[in-house]
C-alpha cells in the first residue's frame, strides 16, 4: 500500500516539487556546483598530469509529502 513506504528521489529538480504527492530529495546548489565544475575544468586544463580532485559539495535535504514517519508493526 502507498502509506506503507516512503519514496525519495535522487535530484531536487522542478518535477519532484510540483508533482503530487512532491518527492522528498537531496538539494544541491546548482551555482555552486557549476562554479566548481568550471574551476576544476580550468586547473585540469593548467595542469593535465595533476591529481585528480575529490569534491563534497554542501546538500541539504528537502523532506517533502513522498516520505513519512517509521511506524512499527
């Protein structure tokens, strides 16, 4: 039955915040993420034989009506 799970999609895009019930999703700042993919771009393009980079970007997540509370049985 639909009240029995709790669905949580994978981008907070404009779909997950208009359909019905609007999906709980993990919001990443595009501009951030933009910025840091061209900063990137740009070093690798300084340096081809560099390091490669790993990158956590600030997510916050966006708790909407697709999810609800743990009930026990």
């Amino acid at each position: 039955m639909p009240a029995d799970f709790s669905l949580v999609t994978v981008d907070d895009t404009f779909m997950a915040r208009t359909i019905h019930p609007a999906l709980t999703a993990p919001h990443i700042p595009l501009d951030v993420m933009g910025a840091r993919g061209v900063d990137l771009l740009l070093r690798r393009l300084a340096d081809p034989e560099g390091e490669p980079q790993h990158v956590a970007l600030p997510t916050s997540l966006v708790v909407r009506a697709s999810t609800g509370r743990r009930t026990r049985s």
